[in-house]
C-alpha cells in the first residue's frame, strides 16, 4: 500500500512545506504538488473539487474550497473506491481487507 497526499494550493505548498507536512501523518506518506495547471488537471481527473484563486500569491491570505476524499486504488492503477466524512474507520478497513483479498485471490500475489 502507499498512501499519497496531493495539494490543492500549489501557491503555498512548496515541495519542502508538503515534505514536511506529510512527514506528520505517516513516513510511508507520499506528498505531490506541482503547479497549477498540472493539480487542476489532476483534481479534474479524479472528480475532485477545489476552487483557489489561479493566481494566488504564498503572501495573500485566502482559502482554498475543496473535496475530502480518500481514494482506494487497486496495484494497477485504477479506481475501487472513494472514501470521505461520512466513512467511518471500521467502514474503510473493512474495504481495503475486501479489496486486498479479493485481488490476492484473483493474481496469486500478496499486496
């Protein structure tokens, strides 16, 4: 498994700003931003909201709207399921153990 952060605030969440923040969470945590064409394409792709203004300075002061999910991929790459506020932990966990099961009867591999 590897969890992955992605930003939506590519003014303010610098390569290091991300680094650090993820660090916080779990080290297997993964933390992407890029700039704000490529994270707009990116949140399009996976149906994610965010609205930041386009041209924001890491000065100004404003907020940034977005979606909370979590996505669950399977090893290849493609989507299974999103998981957001109203997931609860023993919801998701049951999910994943689902998932994981299924695909490792399916291959013959372990994840």
């Amino acid at each position: 498994m590897q969890p992955i952060f992605i930003s939506v605030d590519p003014a303010r969440d610098t390569v290091p700003q991300v680094a650090r923040y993820v660090s916080e969470f779990h080290p297997r945590l993964v933390g992407l931003t890029g700039d704000y064409a490529t994270l707009k394409a990116t949140c399009k792709a996976y149906r994610v909201y965010f609205s930041t203004p386009p041209d924001a300075q890491p000065t100004d002061d404003y907020l940034v709207d977005h979606s909370i999910f979590f996505y669950f991929m399977d090893p290849a790459g493609r989507f299974v399921d999103a998981f957001g506020k109203a997931s609860s932990e023993a919801d998701v966990v049951a999910r994943v153990q689902k998932e994981v099961a299924r695909w490792e009867a399916e291959t013959g591999r372990r994840v």
